[in-house]
C-alpha cells in the first residue's frame, strides 16, 4: 500500500511567520509541508516564489511539497532546485508542449516530478506523463479550482481518484482543495494517500488532532 503523506498547505498559515508556522506543523505531526506558488497569470493570485523557499529551507529539513500553479514552469526549475525543494508539481495545462523536458529537468535537479489537473481538465491528459520512460511520481488531482484556500471540496473529482488508483496501484495521488474531517472519507476511500488540507489545519484549534485523524482515514 502506498503511505499516507499529510501536507499542510502554507498558504493558510502566517505568512510573516513562516519558519516558525512551519516547524508547528511538524510538531503536530505533518509529513510535508505543500507549499503554494502562484504567478497571479495561471491562477489570479499571487504568492511565493523562489526565494522564499530559499529562506524557509534553512529552517526546516521538511519535505518541501512545492505546487506551481503558475504559466511557465519551466522557468521555475532551475530557481526551485537551488532554493532546495523537494516535490516540483506542475499542472497540465501549462506544459501541455513541453512536460518531457520539464521531468527530465525537475530529475537532474533533485527534485520529484509531479503533475497537477485542474478540476476542467480529463485525466486522459495525465497518461502520456504516466506511461512514459521517464514518469511523473506524483499526480495532483485539485478538487476546487486553483488560486486560494478555504474552497468547497469538489467530490465529483473523485472519480478521477478512483480511475488513478486503479490503473496505478502504487502511484502517490494527492488531493488539494477543501480537504477536512468531513471530506478526508470521500478522498481516502477513492484511493488518495497524499492529503494536502490547508484551512481546515490551520483553522483548528487542535491541528493535531486535525492531521492524525486525516491519516487515520487515509490508513484504514
Ligand atoms: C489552492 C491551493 C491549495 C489551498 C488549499 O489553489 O492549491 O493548496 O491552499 O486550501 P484549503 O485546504 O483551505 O482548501
Ligand atoms: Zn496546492
């Protein structure tokens, strides 16, 4: 079986406390931390970019989940690498000519290549990234549309979980986008074991118990 991996997205957390909010989660049990970079061009808002991840990494050893909702991430390669992210997840839409030589980059950089969907778009899409030489590890099917938190959870997404778990039994399938207790079930039983939950973590008033019941769910 495939591990749960449980991702606080960052972009719920404070911003002017980033190191410290970062460490909070780990101590309250997350895996990875997801981290939102926005162009406000792919998605209309704005977030980090390379040198944040940069600044962040000397606190933290953490797996750096980096999400790139953003129009040319090929660009992002070199920047994020160097900064040291760990996970370099790009979406579909946006390399749509060039996602072969973008793996291979993210590869040579030491990164783990992961490819992203918005809620619009088949996941036919995702095959040719999936069945070829040199894979994508990770795929992140968003269940609401990208650029902000705190979104209603989309579950007729999860049928493209489901199809995913199927054809890939030990692939890491990641779920963005309203993700809580009240959604973990949905997610998990469709098939995902990488939960990224970025509200509904932050907003607790015990993020603990929070990640260890959605890894609970993810687990059983
Ligand atoms: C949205 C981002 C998400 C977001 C999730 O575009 O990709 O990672 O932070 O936030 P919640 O969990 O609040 O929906
Ligand atoms: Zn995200």
């Amino acid at each position: 079986m495939v591990k749960p991996k449980i991702a606080p997205s960052m972009l719920s957390s404070d911003f002017a406390n980033l190191a410290s909010e970062a460490e909070r989660m780990l101590q309250c049990g997350a895996d990875w931390l997801h981290m939102d970079i926005m162009d406000g061009h792919f998605v209309p808002n704005l977030t980090i970019g390379a040198p944040v991840i940069e600044s962040l990494r000397k606190h933290t050893k953490a797996y750096l989940d980096c999400h790139l909702m953003v129009s040319n991430p090929l660009d992002y390669v070199e920047p994020l690498g160097k900064a040291g992210a760990s996970g370099f997840t790009f979406h579909i839409e946006a390399s749509k000519d060039n996602w072969k030589e973008l793996v291979q980059l993210i590869k040579s950089k030491g990164m783990t290549p992961g490819v992203s969907l918005k809620p619009g778009t088949p996941i036919e899409d995702l095959y040719p990234l999936l069945e070829d030489e040199n894979p994508v590890e990770l795929v992140l099917v968003m269940t609401v549309e990208p650029g902000f938190g705190g979104q209603k959870f989309m579950p007729e997404m999860m049928d493209k979980v489901r199809t995913l778990r199927k054809n890939y039994p030990s692939l890491d399938i990641e779920v963005d986008g309203g993700l809580g207790p009240s959604t973990i079930d949905m997610a998990a039983s469709a098939g995902a074991n990488c939960i990224v939950a970025g509200s509904s973590v932050f907003g607790a008033s015990d993020p603990a118990q929070v990640i260890s019941l959605l890894r609970k769910s993810v687990e059983d």
